[in-house]
C-alpha cells in the first residue's frame, strides 16, 4: 500500500504538468499495480481470486479444499473437525434404506445398551462390568461388579442412569461413583431421558417417569408389556415399544408438559412371529428405529408408521443388536451413526452409518 500511495502522490502532483491524459494513464496504472505477482487484482501472490494466501476457493489461509471460512478439513462453518456443531443437511424423502457403512468395533462393549458422555466416552456393559472407551482406547473398567445392565443413558449433568438388578434404578457420577435413585425399580428395561430432564423408563410392566434428583416416580402407562420408551423430534408422541412377542408400538399423545393426552394406542406393528423389540431410537426425520430379537432384524418405521426392514443380521441372534444409540459427534463418535450392542457376540458393538442425525 505505500507503493501505491507514493506513486499516487507523485501523480497528482505532476498532473498540471501533463494534464488530463497521463493522469488517466497513473489511474490506469494503479488498478494493475498491487503486492502480488500475478494477474487477479487482490493482494496476494496466487492467481485464485481471493484475498488469502493459499491456493483453494475459500477465503481462509489453512489451504484446505472446502469452500468454508474455518480453519479445519471438514465441510461445515465451525473451527473444529467434529460435526457436532456442523451443517449436515439430508432430504427425509430419499434416506439410504441400509445402512451406508458397516463397522464392527474393537474396543467398546456392549450387553443390552451403550450410551456416549459429553467427554467423548462410549459406556456399555461387558456382562460384569461398565466399561468405557474412547473412540482410539483402550476399553477400561468404569464401575466393577455391576451385571445385568439394561437401559443406559446420561443425565444433561454428565451424571449416567443404569438400570441395574442389584441397585435398581442407579446414578453413576464421571469418577464411578454409584448411588441408588430407586432401588425398588429394579426390573427397569429401557430408559430415555426426557427433552425436561426426567428419567421415562419401563419395565416391561408399566412405564415411569422418575425425578433423578430425589428418586420420585409416577406411573404414567401401564399394560402393553412396555419395554422402551422415546419422543418424537416435535415433542408431541411418545413411542413405547412392547416384549410381549407381538411386535406392536405404541404411541401416546402429549401435552405441552410432556403428560399423556389419552392412553397409548396402537401405532404400528412389527411383522415376524414372537417379535421383542428391545431398543427404539427416533431421527431427525421421525423415523422410528427399532431392533427386533427374534428375527434379528433392524427395522425403520416412518413417522406414519410404515415398515421397512432396514438391515437383516445374516446369523441369527449371533449378530443381531439388541439396544440402540446415536453417535454424540463428540470425541470421534460419528452423530450420523446409530450404535448396538451385541450380546451374542462377545458383547461386542457395532456402527451403522445411516445418513441422519437423532432427534435432538
């Protein structure tokens, strides 16, 4: 910039000596005459057009090839390389219908469910154990001595809820350190915490709602053989999937408060004789996803209650997966990926990249 105003400063200066014509010729000049050594116009020395120093189409200086204005390799307008915070966008109408990749993990396990702190760890049950994991290891002991481990999953304050036989309805802090929210509740299946931060969970009995912070329930549904419980994305049903071996869901409509409306009815129903639907999770979408035990099965229902089978374990049981949760994006854990455990397979977990995010 100095050049350029000392060569103005000489031009306008010598102007009355040569009038009008070699002043237009200095203007003239100037519009070429930058620091770089190319041809484009801005100030920098390659010929891409933008005013950074590197060679792609954005306008930052971390030379990657997106088109953002970050400092990471991915796609998205924040300065991780996560996705948590990013602009995945998919059409609900065209959805993949199996999975886009497959991946059998080494490292974390999983009985009955997983669940993902906010930290970057995968949680899951090993049969004896809580074990932990992050996405490059190794596996480690988070709580000894806790089996038959069903539904799993974390409070917004980090702390995990454990449905467990010996302890009943469970917290666990991030150190390991466990105590009883309701030891009477102590044939807990499935758990979900709510969108108001209270614990929905059934016991293939009834379904409750808890209060993780003084131990409190209600009953709020009984009947149906009750075995997990899930929201919609608009917060206006609640899904409830049934053990009673004849694959029904079903839904029951919500007030603002999250309070039933009327009695759960009949939303859909899984095709397959004796079918046990042991986990349920809901997209972005409205998508219903559900694995079934006896057929071993994944299947995707519409927010209109349409089946598809989405993915068909070539082993029976051996591979099937039993719970279900959504990558958190943290740490590693892809948040367009759904992850079941596998209990009859080593206890081992798998990964289905689907393409869409949970609901939240």
């Amino acid at each position: 910039m100095a050049r350029i105003e000392r060569f103005l400063s000489t031009c306008v200066a010598l102007s009355p000596l040569f009038a009008l014509a070699p002043l237009t010729a200095c203007e003239a000049d100037t519009r070429d005459f930058g620091s770089d050594a190319d041809s484009d116009g801005d100030s920098d020395g390659d010929s891409d057009g933008d005013s950074d120093s590197d060679s792609d189409s954005d306008t930052d200086t971390d030379t990657d090839t997106d088109t953002d204005t970050d400092t990471d390799i991915d796609t998205d307008t924040d300065a991780d390389s996560e996705t948590e915070v990013d602009t995945d966008t998919w059409d609900c109408e065209t959805l993949p219908v199996a999975p886009i990749a497959i991946e059998n993990l080494t490292g974390p396990m999983g009985y009955h469910d997983v669940a993902f702190d906010g930290t970057g760890y995968i949680v899951g049950c090993d049969g004896s154990n809580l074990i932990r994991t992050t996405i490059s290891g190794p596996p480690e002991v988070f709580v000894a001595g806790l089996s038959w481990v069903q539904g799993l999953e974390y409070l917004p304050d980090g702390d995990l809820v454990a449905a467990t036989g010996s302890y009943g309805l469970a917290r666990i802090t991030p150190a390991g350190v466990l105590t009883t929210i309701v030891p009477s509740l102590s044939s807990i299946y499935g758990i979900t915490v709510g969108p108001d931060g209270m614990v929905y969970c059934s016991d293939n009995s009834s379904v409750y709602r808890v209060d993780p912070s003084d131990g409190t329930y209600d009953e709020i549904a009984n009947g149906m053989s009750p075995r997990g419980v899930e929201f919609s994305p608009d917060l206006t049903r609640m899904y409830i999937t049934s053990g009673g071996g004849l694959g029904r869901v079903f839904v029951a409509y919500l007030d603002d408060e999250l309070n039933l409306i009327d009695d759960p009815t009949i939303f859909t129903t899984i095709p397959g004789a004796g079918t046990y639907l042991d986990g349920i999770a809901v997209d972005a979408c409205g998508n219903l996803w559900i694995p079934n035990y006896n057929t071993s099965n994944l299947f995707r229902i519409s927010d209109e209650g349409a089946v598809i089978t989405y993915y068909d374990w070539p082993d029976l049981y051996s591979g099937y997966g039993h719970g279900i949760a959504w990558g958190s994006g943290i740490g590693g854990w892809d948040d367009m990926s759904i992850f079941m455990p596998q209990p009859y397979s080593g206890n081992t977990v798998v990964r289905f990249e689907v393409g869409v995010h949970y609901r939240e």
